[in-house]
C-alpha cells in the first residue's frame, strides 16, 4: 500500500525517511520536493496534495513548515493517506510536546519507533496515542518551545497568555514533571474558522462557521469528564438569525446547522442539558465539530472602492472596521488585494494604530499604469482578502459553561476566531 514515508524540512533535507516496500526508485524525496518547490501549472501556484510523476503517487501534507509525504506505486484512496498525514502529525506533536525540524532531529530515535508501530510493511496499524503508549519505551528530549521561531498565525499557540501557561501545548504526554510527579491537568480550545463575503456595498452575501472544540489531556487514572455547553444550545435550521437575542442572558442562542463528536463522548444527557461525559484519552483530540451557516456577526467589517484618477491613474479606499469588544485585540492580520497586471507602481497611507474592538483603519493607495485602463477597474483589480486571528473571542457564542464537580484538576480553556475565506468584492 505505502511505498515510502519521509519527512522533509523547508530546506528539502531528509529528516525522517522509510523505504517499507522497495519498490519506490531511489532519489524519491529529491524528485518531489524539487516539483513542489518549482511547481509550474498555469491553473496553480501550489503543488497539489497528490500527484503524479513517472508513476510514482506522492501525497503530502505541510505541518509546522514540514513536509510529511508518502509514495504510492498503486491506487489508493488520497483520502485516506491525507488523513494518515495528518494523525502522524499529531501523535508526533502528542509525544514531542513541540513539532518543528528541531524536535524531530533530536528525537529521531522516538519518531522511528513510532513509525514502526503506526505502519508496519505500508500497511497503517493505529495512530492512537492512548493505544502506542503501550509499546512506545523512549522518553522524548523537550526542546525549549520559548526560543523557536513563530510560524505564522498558528505561532500563537505557541505563546502563553494570561489564562493559559506558555507550555500548555508543548509538553508531552509521556514526558515526566520535575520531581517524578505529573501535573493533573487538561486544555480545552474552542477554534472557529469563519468564512464570510461581503459586496461592493459592505451587504454580507455568504457567511459560515466551521468550529472545533479541541482537548488536549494530562490526566491519570481514566477519569470521566462533563463538558456542560450553552443552554440554549440548538441543533437545525430554524431560519433566523444567531444574535436575535433570545435569550435571557442576552447573549444570543447559539443555533447549529450540524455537529459531530469524538467516538469517547457519550450523548445521553446531551438532549436534556446540553452536556457531553467524556473519558478523554491521551494526546489532542477534537470533542466535537460544528457547522454554522446562518447569520451572525462578523467581527470585521470590510469595505474596498477603487476610482480611476486620471488616464492611467487609479485610487483605491480600504475600510476596515473591528465590530468586537475593546479589550479584544486581533492580530497576523494580512490584507491582500490583487491590482491589474498593467500596474507599474503603487503607493500606501495606512492609517496607524493598535487592531482593538471597536477601532476603524483606513488604507488609500494611488496607482500607476503602464497603460490606460480600457474596461472596468472593478473587473481587473481585486477582491480583497483578509486573514486574522483573534485570541479569547469566538463568534458564534458557544461557551463551556463548567466541568466535572467530582473531579477538579487543572484547566484552561482558550478562545480562538480564525479567517478561513474572508472575502470583500470591489
């Protein structure tokens, strides 16, 4: 099934490499990281997840600034090896603490014993982190997580806050506490990806929530755990809006178009008080996943115009308001704006100041053709794209309410609002 398992750094050096079958040419690793870093297809700029060369099936996935790939001779569903990608991913990460070039180097030994119990001759065995620990006997090498580099927006769980330690996300589950004692502990994040377009007037068209509610546990002896959500907690089309302000507390009913949960959760009183009991297993798992797709509040409000300002002149106005609340603070907010091919130079007035609820920035920029502009600008420039990341605030409201009153270790639950498509037609 699986010919070949490598991972590669942004370099192309081989960190971590597995011939399981033989039957892959030698030189694999050159040839594919050479396409994906010269790819050249009119239709992408990228290299896709999968290809093909010479008969030869790559699939890979990029985590952490890594490349983690295998190599296929037959025809095997991309799917599935995208998703075996993706869990080796984070056991890695789970047994690590930190997943970077770093922390592979120093702990090779570690990572190839993990290979050998997740595949064993190209066929995937389990990427349970809870079910490897039983075979799994090297202890990891930490690696000081306060000292690497950020890597972007996701850098941000990488940096303590004032409601959650610095190494909340890079310890360990099997690495032992100073002292031989193990910190009872477990992290709960609520991600949101939103994915809204607003027209040329600043009217929302299209908008939806893909969110995860994400655990990480350091917990000994199996114990259950309840997750209490909203009360007014919804699940169905009802075809209204998310902030109607229903209800008593005036926050909202959060209403879902559908959600699905980790195989550990049991439902029976989730229909009477909204509550999922859980014995989480070992490592970083999503609890449940959730779907919104009605109306609610985006946090920003964008708004573009572009004028032609002389024969080969043009002007454009970026407006971009923070509708959340101002001790909220967002931040690796990128503005992308494609101009027309024939632009020769452009020139930027950004308005200054900190992104806090409730602030508006401006950006004007003069253009200069190479050419007069013979049809609409509108046409040949933009939209305008937007990514952020808005630590301790979630749009759709949903809340975790408490948690086990029998059991009290340590928790910290974290926040956290992403763009996915963030798009302002011109």
């Amino acid at each position: 099934m699986i010919s070949q398992f490598f991972v590669l750094s942004q370099r192309g050096d081989h960190i971590v490499f597995r011939d399981y079958r033989g039957e892959v040419p030698k030189g694999s690793a050159e040839i594919f990281f050479r396409k994906v870093k010269f790819w050249n297809d009119d239709e992408a700029e990228e290299a896709p997840p999968v290809f093909n060369v010479d008969g030869v099936n790559y699939i890979h996935v990029k985590v952490a600034g890594l490349f983690f790939v295998v190599t296929t001779m037959v025809n095997v569903s991309p799917s599935l090896l995208l998703e075996l990608l993706q869990r080796i991913a984070r056991v890695t990460k789970d047994y690590l603490g930190v997943l970077n070039e770093d922390s592979l180097r120093k702990n090779f030994i570690l990572v190839y014993e993990l290979l050998d119990e997740v595949i064993d001759f190209g066929y995937p065995q389990t990427t349970s982190t809870e079910v490897l620990k039983s075979y799994i006997f090297n202890e990891p090498i930490m690696v000081d997580a306060g000292r690497l580099p950020p890597l972007g927006p996701a850098a941000m769980f990488m940096q303590g806050t004032k409601r959650m330690p610095g190494t909340a996300v890079t310890k360990s589950v099997v690495a032992t506490e100073p002292g031989g004692k193990k910190r009872e502990e477990i992290f709960v994040d609520i991600i949101e990806r939103i994915s809204v377009t607003f027209s040329s007037s600043g009217y929302i068209l299209t908008s939806e929530i893909d969110g995860t509610i994400q655990m990480k546990s350091y917990l000994t002896g199996n114990p259950e755990i309840r997750l209490a959500l909203n009360e007014d907690l919804s699940i169905g089309r009802t075809g209204s809006s998310t902030y109607d302000y229903r209800s008593s507390s005036g926050g909202g009913a959060v209403i879902l178009d559908d959600c699905n949960f980790h195989e550990s959760v049991h439902l029976d009183s989730f229909d009477i008080d909204r509550t999922l009991h859980l014995i989480p297993p070992d490592g970083e798992f999503a609890v449940m996943n959730y779907r919104i797709t009605q109306e609610f509040k985006p946090p920003f409000r964008v708004t573009a115009l572009i004028e032609e300002a002389g024969p080969a002149r043009a002007e454009v106005l970026l407006k971009i308001r923070a509708d959340f609340s101002a001790n909220v603070t967002a931040n690796t907010i990128v503005v992308q704006m494609p101009v027309p091919s024939y632009t020769m130079r452009a020139s930027f007035e950004l308005e200054a100041g900190a992104i806090v609820g409730g602030s508006e920035h401006t950006l004007r920029a003069k253009l200069t053709f190479s050419q007069e502009s013979h049809g609409n600008l509108t046409k040949e420039a933009g939209p305008v794209n937007m990514n952020f990341t808005i630590p301790m605030y979630n749009t759709s409201k949903l809340q975790i309410a408490k948690k086990s009153k029998t059991y009290n270790p340590y928790r910290w639950v974290r926040y956290v609002t992403q763009a996915n498509s963030y798009v302002a037609r011109l």
